[in-house]
C-alpha cells in the first residue's frame, strides 16, 4: 500500500492530482488523502464567524464558495456525469447552511460547531474526486475520515484510529483506490472534529501506519522541504534528505510544508514520507527517513513562528529563592498554556518565556494569580506582557557541536542591524532560536539564509560607486569585462549595487544598471546607504568633490569600506586627514586611496611599505601631473590652449583643468604622498609655482633646450636631518639626461624615491593618467580589501 496526500493547491489542479495517481496506481494500491480546495478552510471559518456575528453576508459567501466547487464539477465531469455529483454536492452544502443558520440563530459559535463547519471542505473535495475517479473508470472507494479517525479530548487516539483504518482497508481487498478526507475525524462522543489546521498530513500518516503502507508521499506546491520559506528567501534550496527528528524540528518551528504532528506515528514503523511537488512531478523532492545518508553540511534550514509574546516575570524575591519557575510552569500549564521557548535560565532574577500570543491573556491572569502573594509584597512585579515578536529557528542535526553557529547567526543579525530580544539553544540539540519583531523576522531570516546556506564558492563584493564621470564609467566597464576573470582568480564577485552622480543614486541589492541613473532617486546617496549598512561592501569615491571625504566616518560605522580616487578627503588639513584614516583603522575597516596619486602607480603601496619597514626616506623626485607632463612633453609647435583641451578631452585633466594648471593637483598629491610616508605635511609647508602662462613657458623651453635639458613639473620632497620638517616645493623644473624625470613622455607619472635602503633611488614609472589607468588602480585597490 501507499498513501499519496495532496494539499489545498494541489486539490485545486485536479488534472494533476489524476495523472500522478494514476501513475502511481501502475505500483501498488493507494489511499489517496486530500485537503480542501485551497482558501476553502479560511472561507468556511470566515463563515462561521460571520453567522455567529449575526452578519447575513455569510450567506453571499456561502454562494461564492458554492460557485468554487461548481466550476471545479463542471470542469471535471461530462454533463451525464454532473447531475449525480452535483445532487451530493448539494446536500452537503444544505447541511452546511443549516449549521450556519443554527449559529446565526445561536450568536454563538462553539469550538464544535466551528470543528463541523470547517469540516466540510474535505467532503467536498474529495467527494467530487471520487465522482471524477469513478467517471474515469478506476474503480476507487471514498472511506469517511470521520468514522475512521477519532480524537479524544482533541487528541487523536491512534490505537482506535488504526483498527479502524485497518478494518475499514481489509475489507475491502479488491479495492486498488481509497479517497480520504484530511483533516477530519470524529471525537468519542461521535462529534465532528479535527486535527488541526494543516491537518491534513496526519492524516495521511496516521493511516499509513494503519495499513503498514510502504510509503507516505505529501504533494504539494513546492519541491519539497527546503532550507526556508521559498516565498520569503527566493535562494532557498531543496533539501534532499533529512532525518525524520530535523524534519519534525524545522515543521515545530513553522515549515508549514509538513504538519509537525504528521511525522511521530511513522518514526516507529520507518515509513518513509516523501514531499513532492505536485507541478514538478519528475523532481526528487525531499525523503524524510530515520538514517538519512550522512551529510557533510550539519545545519538543514531556518523556520519561523509568529505571533509570538513574551512574558517575563521580574522581582527581587526570585533570587535565590527556588521554586518560581515550577510553580509560574504549572500555573501556565494549569491554563493550558503552551511553552514554546524558555530564553533565560531561571536562577537570575528575571525569567522569561515565548508563549503564543493567542495566549498572553491567559498567562497573564494565571501568573498573576499564583503570584498574587508576592506581588502584594513588591517582591514580584505583574507579569509583563510584550507581544509582535516571531521566533526564528536555526535547525541542523547536532547544531549545537557546529562551532561556531551560534556566534555567526547574531554576527549576520547585527552586521544588517537587526536587533535580537532574546537567545535560546540548548533547548534541543538540534536548534538555535532567537526572537526578532515580527517585523523583522523576514530580514532576518534571509540574513541567516545567506549566511549559512547562500554561500557560493565566491564571495560576493558589493560596490557602491559614487560619482558616474569618465573614472566612474571605466570603472564599471572593466569590471563588466573583467568580472569572471576576477572571480575566477580571486573569488570574488563584484557586484555594482549603487550608482550616483551630483543629483540622482540607484541601489539595488541585486545590481543596478547605470542606464538608469537619469530615473533615480533624487536624494542623498550616503544617507540612504548608512541606512542600508550591507555586509561585505565598499563605497568607491570617484567623485573630485568635497562632501564624500565628510561622509566616510559615518560609512565607516555603518560598516562600509571605502576605495577612493577622490584627491579632497586626503589633502585637507593633517588633522583630518589622520582622523580619518584613524577612524577607518579603528573600525577594522579598509580604506584605499592609491590612485589619488600617480593613478594606478604603485607610488603610495611603495612608501607606505618602507615607511612600515623602518627604512629612512630621504627625498622624493616625482612628476605627479599626467596632464602637466603631456603638456611639457607636447608644447613645442603646438598651440597651447588647444593642448590644454586635447588633454581635458582625453580625461587626462581633473574636471576643471584651472586646478592642474595652478599647480594644486600636483600639491594636493604631494600632501597625500608625504602623509603615507609618515610625515604629517600641512598646504603651508609647500613652496609651490603655478604651471607658467605661455610666454613664460615658451621662455623656459626655449631656455632647457639650448641647454640640452627638458621642462618637468616636479615635486620635490626632501627630508632634512632627523625630524627636521622637509622641504618641498612644486614647480617647473629643467632637468638633464641624467635623471629618471627626463626621459618621460605623454602621460608618464614617475617618483624618484631615494631612502636609507635605497640610495640608488626607487623609480616608479609609467603612465599616471587617464580614466582607464585611474580606473584600473581602484579596481586594484577593491580587490585589496
Ligand atoms: P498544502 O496545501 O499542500 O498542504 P501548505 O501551504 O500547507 O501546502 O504548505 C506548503 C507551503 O509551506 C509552501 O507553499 C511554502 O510557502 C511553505 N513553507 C514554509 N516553510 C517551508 C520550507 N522550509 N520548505 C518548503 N515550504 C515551506
Ligand atoms: N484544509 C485544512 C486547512 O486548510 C487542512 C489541510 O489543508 O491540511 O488547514
Ligand atoms: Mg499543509
């Protein structure tokens, strides 16, 4: 034998349900267990409450519902078929009107006429499935669950159930279908009830045991059991096989795919439970069984239960004193009240405990009650209430012996800020839980999610790119280009997820496209990501203005790195500077700025690693200015101005070329490079001569060429004795053969580092400009953090 169970989706595809039956009928004989049409139970209660509320529209709803099930006949069955089918339909539905006008005519809706009405549904359904078997020509029996099943107070009393189940089964041998409603049972007394919302799945269980059945297949509209609610973490994965303990776990904690009573009856017997998904039939969905194969992965999946309070009992009389914690336990459970979560020990003077909030009246009558005395005393204070809280869960076999899960779950929480009111493990060894406002149990849930089971290979970079000029846009380019060979190389994988420029930002967790920037949102870019504060991310300044550099503390604090090409944050006064890069050190947070000088010239990389060492810097020679040396390089028999433009158009030259030609580049990028190698250089400190005005310049070269030397714009940074402040001093300069500065062309960036160590001095060359070199240092620089 084998029971195929199929929920309220399912039930409202029949045509599925036909095919996966009849298939499944070529293998072995079959109890075919359904749910109610989908909506159908919420309807039926909405119903009920409506009639005992004395609101007449519960009989438009009635209709409404009447109409659902008269599409599903009409649908289903040919017109001579209809008239039977339709005729039983019928009757059940008078019966059902009769009930509810009886509530109506009551006011009152008990838990037994409630239990009546909502059993219906399962009639219907599997009423007309039978009829539909039965027109198809498979011979198939309809067993009424309502005989078979029996509860006594609300508790199903198996032994009977499965005599019953067996009975009813053996006698009927030459029977290869049996339809059976879910859900539904009788009580001794012989009153309609039932098992519990979801019920449906005990059902099948239950009689699987009775029959001995090989197998327990749940169909259902998701592939299996996954790691989480695939409506609310869309990367959750199926898991393919799970003890029937973890599985019992995630459904107890809210993996409403399985009801959590469904799966103790058949732990003893070993039947397997297999969850399938009625619209992917081919797909292996999830085996439920006693010893699944071993898995290297010990943590399964994340659930969730909601509508949680939380009661706490407070007061100085509980400390030290034993017995507070038995008596509030058998005062709640006198009330009938169920203890879902204990989350602190009960030795300390507050205790506190997670309770349906269904509940929370009723705890609180019953503790104040018990306490009475001691709260008369002031040495207890009245139970304190606080309800909106949701329980999510971190289940896995042996969870507790995975080192570590506990501390990387609150670390997930926190780094999205997501407050924790309280811990629980322990409890079992398979869970670790903790409780989130409700509110932010969906966030939470896909921040645990992606912490324990989203993590690919590769570590997603996110980027945060401020500033959409012609650095900005190369930038995003070569990652495009350049994105699997960098994941491949580093394993990482950058994922551009804001863009701004001066007026309008885009951020989308799951990428932006830069096309769209026009459409963005008006406002401020890093107000909205220090709200955002995302793991594993970098804000990248491209921009050359003032307010980024301001903001970066507050990045950094909410978590951010920053990789920066903006020259402004770094060369304003010493103090702000060394604050700043304070700050970054002392939140563990990376901060680059290679590219401020020389572009992707390892220029700042080399003094700060011979600064680190020890070793004495002595001078430093450097021409700093791409587009100064291209014009050095490029002046004579060209026409100045015009050089200047073909420079600003090649992206050589900062936004406004004024701020190259007056020399403040170049000083800008001298401050920074003093600063790395340690000496805490002040604007002031710097002689610095603007870039001549053409008749001086034509002068000066007319003058470096009789004298076979070449004009270079150079910064000249030399240390003096000891700690003596250097001098430095920015200007043109003739330079002859012999130096390293004179050889360079176009663009060309060079430093002359002469230290200690290196005499002979450090040359780094190469070129210093240009958005496509920029763009490659900070790409360099994001792969560094
Ligand atoms: P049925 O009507 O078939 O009994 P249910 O609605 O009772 O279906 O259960 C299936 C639903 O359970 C899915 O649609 C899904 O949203 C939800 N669910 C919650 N947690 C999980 C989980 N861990 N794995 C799969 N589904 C889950
Ligand atoms: N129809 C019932 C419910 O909606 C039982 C079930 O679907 O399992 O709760
Ligand atoms: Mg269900």
């Amino acid at each position: 034998m084998q029971v195929l169970k199929f929920g309220g989706t399912s039930v409202a595809s029949p045509e599925r349900i036909i095919d996966i039956v009849r298939t499944s009928l070529g293998r072995d004989r079959t109890i075919l267990v359904c749910s109610a049409i989908s909506g159908c139970t919420d309807t039926l209660i909405r119903l009920g409450r409506l009639a005992s509320a004395r609101d007449e529209s519960y009989l438009a709803g009635l209709e409404g519902l009447y109409d659902r099930h008269r599409q599903m006949m009409e649908g289903l069955l040919s017109a001579d078929r209809l008239p039977e089918i339709r005729a039983e339909i019928d009757g059940l539905f008078d019966s059902l009107r009769g009930i509810l006008h009886g509530v109506f005519l009551l006011g009152e809706l008990s838990p037994a006429s409630l239990d009546a009405v909502q059993s219906y549904g399962e009639l219907f359904s599997t009423k007309i499935l039978t009829a539909k078997f039965t027109a198809l020509g498979i011979p198939c029996r309809w067993l009424d669950s309502r005989e078979l099943v029996k509860t006594r107070d609300g508790v199903v009393d198996t032994a009977l159930t499965y005599a019953n189940v067996a009975a009813a089964v053996d006698s009927q041998p030459h029977t290869s279908l049996f339809i059976v409603p879910g859900f539904i049972a009788s009580d001794v007394q012989g009153r309609v009830s039932t098992l519990g919302r979801g019920g449906s799945d005990y059902t099948a269980s239950l009689v699987a045991v009775a029959v001995s059945a090989r197998l327990v297949e749940i169909w259902t509209d998701v592939p299996g059991i996954m790691t989480s609610n695939p409506k609310t973490v869309p990367t959750a994965r199926t898991i393919r096989n799970i003890s029937y303990r973890a599985a019992q776990e995630l459904s107890h904690f809210g993996a409403k795919v399985i009801f959590p009573p469904t799966i103790q009856p058949v732990i003893n017997e070993g039947i397997p439970i297999y969850v399938k998904d009625t619209f992917d039939p081919d797909d292996p969905g999830t085996l439920v069984e006693k010893n699944p194969p071993r898995r290297e992965e010990a943590l399964l999946g994340i659930a969730n239960s909601d509508k949680i309070a939380l009661i706490s009992l407070e007061g100085s009389g509980m400390v030290g004193i034993p017995g507070f914690s038995s008596r509030l336990f058998d005062a709640l459970t006198r009330a009938g009240i169920n203890i879902i979560l204990i989350t602190q020990a009960s030795s300390v003077h507050t205790m506190c405990i997670a309770i349906a909030e269904a509940d929370a009246p009723a705890a609180k009558r019953a503790a104040d009650t018990c306490f009475a005395y001691e709260i008369s005393l002031g040495k207890l204070q009245p139970l304190k209430v606080e309800t909106g809280f949701s329980i999510v869960c971190l289940v896995g076999d042996d969870i507790l012996g995975h080192s570590g899960a506990t501390g990387r779950m609150l670390a997930a929480l926190g780094a999205r800020g997501i407050p924790v009111r309280a811990t629980a493990q322990g409890s079992s060894e398979r869970n670790i839980s903790v409780i989130v406002a409700s509110d932010k149990a969906d966030e939470a849930i896909r921040a645990i999610h992606g912490e324990f089971f989203d993590r690919s290979p590769l570590q997603t970079v996110n980027l945060f790119v401020a500033g959409y000029g012609t650095v900005g846009k190369a930038l995003i380019r070569m990652i495009r280009e350049n994105h699997d060979v960098i994941a491949r190389r580093t394993g990482k994988d950058l994922r551009i997820c804001g863009l701004a420029n001066s007026r309008r930002y885009l951020i989308d967790m799951e990428g932006v496209a830069p096309d769209q920037l026009p459409e963005g949102v008006a406002g401020s870019f890093f107000d909205a990501l220090a709200d955002l504060s995302p793991a594993d991310s970098i804000v990248v300044d491209c921009t050359a203005s003032e307010e980024p550099g301001l903001r970066y503390p507050q990045l950094f604090k909410a978590g951010f790195s920053v990789v920066a090409c903006n020259k402004i944050p770094f060369s304003g006064n010493y103090e702000n500077y060394a604050a700043l890069t304070a700050a970054a050190a002392r939140a563990h947070i990376g901060l680059r700025y290679e590219t401020t000088v020389g572009a992707a010239l390892p220029i700042l990389a080399a003094l700060d690693r011979l600064a680190e060492s020890g070793d004495t810097l002595h001078c430093v020679e450097a021409v700093l200015s791409g587009t100064l040396n291209y014009l050095c390089d490029r002046y004579e028999g060209h026409d100045f101005a015009a050089l200047v433009e073909e420079a600003r158009q090649k992206g050589y030259t900062e936004p406004d070329p004024a701020i190259d030609l007056s020399g403040r580049d170049v000083l800008r990028k001298t401050l920074i490079m003093a600063r790395v190698a340690g000496i805490p250089l002040e604007e002031s400190d710097v002689h610095l001569e603007p870039f001549p005005a053409e008749a001086e310049l034509a002068t000066s070269y007319a003058a470096a060429l009789a004298a076979g030397q070449r004009l270079r714009y150079v910064a000249s940074l030399r240390c003096g004795v000891s700690d003596a402040t250097p001098s430095v001093t920015v200007g043109l300069q003739a330079v002859g053969p012999d130096s390293p500065l004179y050889s360079l062309t176009g663009t060309d960036n060079c430093a002359v580092i002469t230290t200690a160590d290196y005499s002979s001095p450090l040359v780094i060359r190469g070129a210093g400009a240009g958005p496509r070199q920029t763009a490659a240092g900070v790409l360099q620089d994001i792969l560094s953090i």
